[in-house]
C-alpha cells in the first residue's frame, strides 16, 4: 500500500473514531471518552512492546515522556468535550492551528524564522476559521467583519479545540525531541501503552471511580470499535512515516477534518456543508504549506 493510501486512512480512521465517540457514547462524560480511546488502544498495541521493544534510553527520555503524558490526557480531555458539546464542523477544523502554534513556538522559543511560504500558511488557515464562522457576520442591513473572529470565542467547541491545538503543537515538538532515542515504532508501542494506563490509573482513582469503571464494561464492543479505530489511525500513521517524509504525511492526515465534516452532515444534520467544507480546504491547504 502506497503512503499516500495509508495517510488518507488514517486521516478516515481519526475521523471515523472521533464521529463514533460522538455518535455511540452519548450520556458519556469527556474523562469516560478519553478512557474508552486511550484503555482499549493501548489494549490493542500492548503486543508492539514485544515486537518493537524500547532500546537503551537516557534518563532525559524519560523526563520528556512525564511531561508529554499528562498534557496528551489533558489535551484528549478537551478534545472529547469538543465534539460531544458542539458541532464536528466547527470545532475539528481547528486542529489546522496546531502547525501555527508549533511555528509560532518556534519563533518565540527557538528564534526559528517562519518562511514567506510559512506565513502564507498561516494566513490560509486564520482565512478558513474567519470564513468557517462567517454565517456569525450576516446582520440584517449591514454587513460586522469583527463578528466571525467573536463567534470563535463565543463557540466553547472551538476555544476546546484551539486549546487541543496549542498543545498538540507542544506535544509534536516533544515527540520530535523523543525519537532522537527510539525507533517510531516503539516509541509508539511505549507512548500508547502508557497513555491508556496513566489514563485509567488517573480517572479509576478519581472521586467517580465506580461509575468509570462501570462504563469501562457497558459496551464492550462498541468500545473496542472506537479503539479500533483509533488504533488503526495509529498504525497507518507510522506506516506512512517509513515511506514518506513526515511533512507530506501530515499535510495528507489533515484531510481527516474534511472528512469529520462530511460525517457532521451525515450522522448528525450539521447545515452548511459547502461553506464550511471549503473553509475545511483552506485550513488543510494552509497546513500543507506550513509543513512543507
């Protein structure tokens, strides 16, 4: 299979995964969605310990890792809150910020320099959010070009998701940093397996301890269909890493907020899909830029 095929499948498990969540979990609080995704994909990925092991590591790895764990939990939290509360088109588009945050990171941390190129990206995906939220500027008998900006703010949905991309900007750097010691592949194995273990020690010993663990066994198969799918994201996704640079994987990913937005309209009668399908492209294009 070419990358190209495998980075579009995972772009179509992420956004299959996200609209099951939505879809099949409703009365699920965000700590018990974030349960269900991370338990039963770190279930599905515990053999890659065995056939991927982690290589003699620095300490330095490790410190890393502590950091990056809770602040992946945290950022899946918001994230989980994000599409159950609000619309999938007006909140999964935003995850086009997370290159704008890593760029601006950059800058500011790094003194690394954005490109004419890079600017050109940034302004393609701000252009798609404004546009994403133009419906919020049509005032009778005249036309407010400050309400579009306003309405992200006033969207819960989107702040959660421009927190999600804040701090998957942090993460990615972190990641990049983290396979300077280890393979992708375990890198992969360690980090998931963890993930679904730190997140069920954090919520299992939480003041709501019986209820999650309840929930944990009320529809096994249909959380193991969202692990699955999340899962599958995964494996795809480094599976396209080893045979394509990673700037053209990503920008391919990207396409799974296309694809959340066609199943908005779908499973749950989100209106004005063309508008926002082409505010979609424009944050997607504007990805593709700044990864290049």
């Amino acid at each position: 299979m070419t990358w190209l095929a495998l980075a579009l499948l995972s772009a179509f498990s992420l956004a299959s995964a996200d609209a099951c969540s939505k879809k099949l979990l409703p009365g699920y609080r965000a700590r018990e969605m974030v349960l269900v995704r991370f338990s039963f994909s770190a279930l599905l990925l515990t053999p890659l310990l065995y056939f991927s092991p982690l290589p003699t590591v620095p300490p330095v790895f490790w410190c890393w890792l502590a950091l990056a764990l809770p602040l992946e939990i945290l950022a899946m939290l918001l994230y989980m809150q994000a599409i159950r509360d609000s619309p999938l088109s007006l909140t999964l588009p935003y995850l086009a910020f997370t290159p704008v945050f890593t760029a601006m990171a950059g800058y500011l941390l790094l003194g690394e320099r954005v490109s004419a190129q890079g600017l050109l990206g940034i302004v393609l995906v701000v252009s798609g959010a404004y546009l994403l939220n133009l419906e919020a500027a049509e005032t009778p008998g005249r036309v407010r070009l400050s309400k579009p900006l306003r309405a992200i703010v006033n969207e819960r949905g989107s702040r959660l998701m421009l927190a999600v991309a804040l701090i998957y900007g942090l993460t990615s750097v972190i990641g990049k940093i983290e396979l300077q010691y280890a393979s992708s592949w375990s890198f992969a194995a360690v980090y998931f397996v963890l993930l679904g273990l730190l997140s069920l020690i954090l919520f299992a010993f939480s003041s709501s301890r019986p209820r999650v663990l309840h929930v944990l066994g009320r529809k096994p198969a249909i959380h193991l269909l969202i692990g699955g799918l999340f899962t599958a994201m995964i494996v795809t996704h480094f599976m396209a890493l080893e045979r394509v640079a990673t700037a053209y994987m990503i920008s391919v990913k990207r396409i799974s907020i296309l694809f959340g937005m066609i199943y908005g309209a779908l499973l749950f009668g989100e209106q004005d899909l063309l508008r926002r399908l082409a505010a979609g492209a424009l944050m997607v294009a504007g990805v593709a830029l700044l990864a290049s």
